[in-house]
C-alpha cells in the first residue's frame, strides 16, 4: 500500500526504513522523502513508525 503518493513510498519501505535505524519522523524524512512534498502522507506516516518502533520494542533481541 502507498502511504505517500507524491514520492511514490510504499508502508514496506517505510517500515523497512525504520528497521534500518530511522527512529524519529525527522530521520524517516530524511531517509525516504516521506511528507516533504503535500504533507497529507504524515499522519499515516508517523503511524507507520509507532506501530514499527512498537514491534521492534516487543521482538526478543536478535542475538
Ligand atoms: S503524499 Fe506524501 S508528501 Fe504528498
């Protein structure tokens, strides 16, 4: 599914994203482009981190 359409960002490469260490909207921002054009992607978008940051908090440690 496409959280923004302007850039053309899908919600598997935002999560992604976070998983590779983008930990606050600013940083998803930075690395994806999200909400830097219309703006209307950034509530889904800052979802899109909380749900993730939320799963990767409750995921047993990788060892
Ligand atoms: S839909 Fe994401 S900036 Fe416009």
């Amino acid at each position: 599914m496409y959280v923004c359409i302007c850039h053309g960002i899908s919600e598997k490469r935002l999560t992604q994203a976070v998983q590779d260490g983008a930990h606050s909207f600013e940083q998803l921002q930075a690395r994806t482009g999200v909400a830097t054009c219309c703006g209307a992607c950034e509530s889904c978008a800052r979802q899109v981190l909380d749900e993730t940051l939320d799963s990767q908090a409750r995921a047993p440690q990788a060892a």
